[in-house]
C-alpha cells in the first residue's frame, strides 16, 4: 500500500492547478436534455404505468435515444 501513495504522490505535484472549460452550449444542451427533457419523460412514463422502475427506465432510454437520433439522421443520409 505505501508503494502504491508513494506512486501516486509522485505523478501529482501538491501545487498543481488544473483548470476546466466548458463551452455556454454545452451547458445548455445538457441542463436541456438530461435535467429537463429526463425530468419530463420520468413523469409521463410514472403517469402511463405507474412504476417508478419502468418511468426510471424510460427516462434513461429517452434521453439517451434523444442524445443519439442526430447521428442516426446522419447515417440514414449518409453524411
């Protein structure tokens, strides 16, 4: 266990800084579709089948078929 902190201590330095950047639409695009559009999709699934596991389910397949439709566009016209 010492060997693996001792590894870890030297590949990172204490005054090391690290600075992230994310784009305003990046933000947006995911406060939209994985906050809001989740949210939505969870209460109409609760709604229609009154199963807190199946509007969960539906939820993350609904978001993440959101996320990916564009590139199933994008195959389909053969961009």
């Amino acid at each position: 266990m010492r060997s693996l902190l001792t590894r870890y201590k030297a590949g990172h330095s204490s005054h090391e800084f690290k600075v992230y950047v994310f784009q305003s639409s990046t933000l947006k695009r995911f406060v939209v579709i994985e906050i809001i559009l989740g949210t939505l999709v969870y209460n109409v699934a609760l709604y229609l089948s009154h199963n807190e596991l199946i509007a969960g389910m539906g939820s993350w397949a609904g978001t993440e078929g959101l996320k990916r439709l564009p590139l199933v566009f994008r195959r389909i016209a053969g961009f």
